[in-house]
C-alpha cells in the first residue's frame, strides 16, 4: 500500500509540472564553460536573437521539433524580399570558433530564388556578417562564410551543405564555393540533419586559418591554410540564420534547433540515453522512466529475473530504490 501511495504520488507530482525534461541548453554556462551560446528555443522566444520579425517564429508542432517542446521556424514566401535575418553576436569575439546546429527544410522544398540562384542558409561572420555582396574583403574590414546548400542554376532541387565563402584571397567578386568531398550527404527535405561548422582565423601574415565542415558528425568539406584577415581587430563574433531566398516559389519553411557556438566541439545533442538515465531508451528522460522505476522497486541481484530489471538499477547498486528514482528526478 505504502508503495502505491509513493507512485502515484510521483506520478501525480510529475503531472503538475508538466512532464518537464531537461533540455541541451538548460543551465549549460554551468555544463559547458567551453560554449559561448546555446539556443535550443525551450525558452518559447527569440529573445537571444537580433532583430526578429513576424516571419521567424517559435514552432510547437512537434513534427517539426528536435527535442523538447519548440524550435525555430523560417518562413520564406514569393512576396518577400529574402529579409528573415536573425543574427546573435559575441563581442569582442573569438580566433576559433564551432557552430554546431540541426536543420529541417520542408518536403519538397524547392532551392531556388527569382535571380535562379540558391539560398543562404547561415552565416559566420567576423563584424560584418551580410551585405557587402560581390566586393573582395580587405583583410581589415570583414569576412564570412555561410553554410548554404549547393545549387544549380535555374534548379530547384536541394543539394548537399556546402560552404559560400568571402576572404581576401578569394577568386573573383564573388563569394567562392567549397563543395563535399564525395561521397557527398544528401540534404533531404523533411528529415532533420546535424552539421558543424568550424573556422579558425589564420594568425596575422600567415596562412593558417581554416574551415572545416562536418555532416553528421563526418568531416566532408576540410579548407586548409586560409588567410581571413590581416589585422587581429578582425575576430569571429556572430553568426546569422539568413533564410535568404527573395521572391521563393511559393510559402516554405526551414527549421532550426540546437544551435551552440562553442571554443571546442559539440557534436550530437548532449542529452543522449549512455549519459541520461533513460530506461525505456526512447531517447528521453521523463515520466514514463520513472513509472518504471517506480513501478518494480525492490528487485535486487539475488533474485532469479534480475535480468528483466536490471536495466532499472539506474546508480547501478544492484537493486532498484528511491535512490533510482531520485536519479531519474535530477534529470528531467
């Protein structure tokens, strides 16, 4: 009886607060010192985000969501003008950076602006992070590249993640493309895909920057021995999600979630089942974890059926107790 009153007790409990579950970037100043920015749109607002405009806004459809309860959502429509910049910056800012983020294009979604060309997706930029187009940077004034898929003109078809490049040496006026080493990834509209940019400005009269892109967590674009800048006033300091594609066919849309700007690598969302305790191996740690644990306390190694429960023994003590439950508790 005692036991029954504590389960639906907890269970009661965890109805009242909403069947909260961590997030990547809930209280992540603490988990990771190394990063400089985590947005995970949990908050349900822009607030981390410079400027906004009715055409980026917070998505609850969870078809369209990560993790959690919300992600961004950009809308690109045939009216506008390509205008849905948002941008967060990190002054004075930083000689290496990673921008590690998940996107999601809509099924279907057609790649093509009313010019023929393709969109610009994200930018990492060093203090001018757009405009400017079809001028050669200085070494003093400015440089950026943007993560954009590929394009062919005229053509609409979504294209492997590469990199849209402006820097001192580059070719011609406009910006230079650096393309997947094959086999290339397939960028899928519909399915969410992982990528993590890293550029490291080079030191001042070398040509030791770079520019590195991973898919997946797979290195496919590696850009060695660059010259960014020439003054060390020129740092990285903020990234833009451009969603720019003027007059697009038609109303589409892209998504965003877990984006971190961090000194080291990210990699795949820290919130994984080998680090988490979650027992049903759903992928999350919530409420239906801890019916579990609650549900078959009292299982121990001695007895027979271990085996169908130790997977329950979340402090691995070999018994399943309140202190289990109290594990899966700190961790929702």
């Amino acid at each position: 009886m005692k036991k029954n009153k504590i389960f639906f007790g907890a269970v009661f409990l965890l109805v009242l607060i909403g069947f909260v579950s961590a997030s990547e970037c809930t209280n992540w100043q603490t988990l990771h010192p190394e990063w400089i920015f985590c947005d995970d749109f949990e908050n349900a607002n822009l607030a981390k985000w410079n400027p906004t405009g009715a055409k980026n806004t917070i998505n609850s459809n969870s078809q369209n969501v990560l993790e959690g309860n919300y992600s961004l959502q950009q809308m690109l429509d045939p009216s506008g003008d390509g205008g849905n910049v948002l941008e967060t910056w990190f002054l004075p800012g930083y000689d290496e950076i990673y921008v590690r983020a998940y996107v999601k294009f809509q099924p279907g979604f057609q790649n093509l602006r009313s010019d023929g060309n393709g969109m610009h997706l994200l930018g990492i930029a060093g203090n001018v992070p757009y405009g400017n187009s079809g001028t050669v940077p200085t070494g003093y004034d400015r440089f950026t590249t943007a993560v954009d898929p590929d394009h062919t003109d005229n053509s609409g078809a979504l294209l492997p993640l590469t990199f849209y490049s402006y820097f001192p040496e580059m070719t011609g006026n406009w910006g230079n493309v650096f393309r997947q080493t094959a086999p290339q990834t397939p960028l899928m509209g519909g399915q969410w895909q992982l990528f993590e940019a890293r550029v490291r400005v080079n030191t001042v009269g070398l040509h030791d920057g770079l520019q590195e892109l991973y898919v997946n967590n797979t290195l496919k674009i590696s850009v060695q021995n660059m010259r960014w800048r020439d003054t060390t006033d020129l740092k990285l300091n903020v990234i833009v999600l451009f969603a720019y594609m003027p007059n697009t066919i038609g109303t589409q849309y892209i998504y965003f979630d877990n984006i971190v700007v961090s000194r080291s690598p990210v990699g795949s969302l820290a919130l994984t089942p080998s680090i988490f305790p979650d027992v049903n191996s759903d992928g999350k740690v919530n409420v239906l974890d801890l019916v579990l644990v609650i549900r078959w306390q009292g299982r121990n190694s001695g007895n027979a059926d271990w085996s169908n429960y130790k997977h329950l023994d979340v402090n691995n003590d070999n018994r399943t107790d309140m202190n289990d439950v109290s594990s899966i508790i700190a961790n929702m």
